[in-house]
C-alpha cells in the first residue's frame, strides 16, 4: 500500500498565476501530499493555465492531451485544470468534450476549496459514481483563508487585487478574471509584517492587473499611494516593488511617493502599448502619447536614474506604417531601459478581434523586429554612456 503521495503542478502565464500556484501548493501540502518536479511520479496533477494568447493554450492543450497514456496506467491518478482558461466558457466546454479523463476543471475564483474537489473525487472513486468535479465561473470575495506557500527565493508575491475594469480592445483578462476587487489594505499590511517578521524575504513584490487603481472599490477608499506609504512604514530590511501599472492611472502622487521611500525600488514597468493616438485611443487605453510622455517625463524629473520598461503591441488592426512609426519614434525618444515589443494576435472574444483591417503576419513580424533592433541599439549606446 502506497504510504505517501506527490503533487506536481504546472503553472502557465504570469505571476499573479506563479502566485496562485503557491496556494495551491499549500493546500496540496496541507492534504498531504508532497511536491515531485517528476510528471510520472505524481498522484495530483495540476495545470494553472493562461488565456492570454492562443499559443498559450495550444500548448496546454498538447500538454493535457498527453496525460491520457499516463491516466490509463494509473487509474487512481487526479488530474485538475484551472486557471483563466476554465474562466473562458467556450474553452471550458472544448476541454471538458475532448480530455473526459480530467478529473477537475475549475475557475480562479474556485482555488481555496480544492481540498473539497479532490476528496469529492476520492470519494466518488470510492463508491464507484462519477467522480467528474466541475466548478468554473463564480465570481465571488477574493479569498483570504488559504496561506501560500512561497516558491519564489527571496522574492515574496502579495497579492493586492485582482480583476480589471479597463477592456483594453484586444485583451481577454477583465472577461476571465472578472472586475477589480481590491484586498483590504489591514489584510495587505498583516501579510506584509508576516512575510517581513519570517525574515526570508528580501523583496516584495505586489501584483494586480492594474495596481494603480487599487482601493477604489474599497469603502472609505484608500489610494495607491496611500498603501505604498504604510507598507513602506513596516520596519524591516526589504524592498517593494510592483506590477502592474497602468499609464492612465499612475498619479503625480504614487511617482512622488516612489521617489521619496526608500525601501520602493526604482523600477518601473509602464507598458505604452502604441505611441500613435489613433491607435490606443482603438485599443481603449484612454491616455495620450501626449500624456504618457508627461508621465515619462515627470519619473525623470524626480528619479533621474529610476529604470523604466515597457510593452508595446505592432501591428494592431488597421495600424498604418506611419502609426508605427510614432511608435518607433516614441521608443527612441523614452529610451527604455527594455521593452517587451509583441506582435497583435487575436484573442476571441475580444472587441479587436471582431475589428477590419487586421495587419498580415509578415507586417507585423517586420515591425516587432524594428522595434527590438532599435531597442538593442539603443542600450547599446546608454551602455557605452
Ligand atoms: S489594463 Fe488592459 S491590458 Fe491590462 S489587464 Fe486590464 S484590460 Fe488587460
């Protein structure tokens, strides 16, 4: 008789994903299971998915598909799906059809109580009914119960919030993580002492899709800038840093408050996206080229060393060669510290993806070289300075 039992989990996308893998780490661990990096070895098996690009999801896809050989060796195996993908109902639907040997799938608003899905599942097996556990959307409080169980060195992820309000036109997350729920700053702040008391961690790190709104859903209110203050108050040895921000929201408040505590890195991710207005005011960022740059400046003003990095998006529908080139020119004239250039790909179900004029792959291909060649040039010169 077996006497002890492995996990293995899977996690694809971003961090705010890594992040809730380390929950679902903690609750493995409190079940009893203990973590195996080897596939074969695993009792449980999770797959943390992301939405955010097909590729993304083709790869899951190959990667669920091929636990059907390893479930017919081992019957008593569990195999749970979650992550953004569950939260897309048409995907959803495909992977519960095509993969019956899945014996999970649920959404992110679901992960504290999948303790209860796997003993569903056990117990199911047991009297011999069907075991199949499907809970997908459910929008609900963001959990505080479930501890994490940290992976990440001396790096600890706090969680702020979760959702997004904005539905930038070709982007999926407000449709699969739902509205922006911001944490109670107290809760924030008790993680916050824990992490810091536990003297592990170096580094905190504060996730949320759109960080600079945070609070604004709380009542009273609390701002941005209000919770970096107080984090910053803790005492300790430790420094902040978050992602990420959103340019149409970053106050003169939150950069003067960077500026100012010293325990906030001086980092700052600003994704830009496009620097043509035509062309964010289609993908619904609601600033300017204008209004970006007066943020660019105002960091520089401030922090003149402080690193700035971006992202930016070529060849969105109907973007003309002289639209990118603003963007071309836009980069040249911030030069970043980095940049993440992509091309646009459609996600479904997304207002962009609907929109005419999609740009041929070759175009886009052409211009996200431009930009990558312009950045590498670029540091080439601020490395020589
Ligand atoms: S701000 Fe825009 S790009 Fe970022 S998560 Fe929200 S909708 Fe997506």
């Amino acid at each position: 008789m077996k006497t002890k039992y492995y996990y293995h989990i899977v996690t694809f996308g971003c961090q705010m994903n890594v992040h809730e893998s380390e929950k679902l780490a903690s609750i493995c661990e409190k079940m009893g299971y203990a973590l195996t990096e080897n596939r074969e070895d695993a009792d449980l098996i999770i797959f943390n998915t992301c939405a955010i690009r097909e590729g993304a999801e083709d790869r899951v896809f190959g990667n669920i598909g091929a636990l059907k050989r390893m479930k017919k060796q081992n019957k008593d195996l569990i195999i749970a799906v979650c992550g953004c993908m569950t939260q897309k109902q048409q995907t959803a639907d495909y992977m519960i059809k095509t993969f019956p040997f899945v014996d999970i799938v649920i959404g992110t608003f679901n992960l504290a109580n999948f303790e209860s899905y796997v003993e569903a599942v056990k117990h199911a097996r047991l009297v011999k009914q069907k075991s199949r556990q499907l809970d997908l959307w459910n929008e609900g409080e963001i959990d505080e119960s479930v501890p994490y169980l940290r992976t990440s060195g001396e790096n600890a992820w706090v969680n702020i919030m979760q959702g997004c309000n904005n539905f930038c036109t070709y982007c999926i997350v407000p449709y699969v993580r739902g509205r922006e729920k911001s944490r109670k700053k107290e809760n924030i702040l008790s993680e916050i002492r824990e992490i810091v008391a536990s003297g592990k961690y170096k580094k905190i790190t504060l996730l949320g899709q759109n960080v600079n709104s945070y609070g604004k859903d709380l009542s009273p209110q609390v701002s941005f800038a209000q919770l970096l203050k107080e984090i910053c108050a803790i005492e300790g040895d430790f420094k902040v840093w978050f992602m990420t921000s959103h340019p149409k929201d970053l106050t003169d408040e939150v950069i003067e408050v960077i500026a100012k505590e010293d325990k906030i890195l001086k980092d700052i991710h600003l994704p830009a996206q496009s620097g043509n207005n035509r062309i964010l005011t289609l993908m619904n960022r609601r600033y300017t080229r204008e209004k970006y740059l007066g943020i660019i400046e105002k960091i520089r003003q401030l922090m003149p060393n402080c690193r700035i990095t971006s992202d930016f998006i070529v060849g969105f529908p109907t973007e003309t060669e002289e639209e990118f080139q603003d963007t071309f020119n836009l980069v040249k004239q911030v030069k970043f510290d980095s940049i993440f250039a992509f091309m646009y790909s459609p996600r479904e179900g997304t207002v962009a993806a609907k929109m005419e004029g999609q740009i041929a792959d070759e175009v886009k291909n052409r211009r996200v070289n431009e930009l990558l060649n312009l950045e590498k040039k670029i540091q080439k010169e601020e490395g020589k300075k």
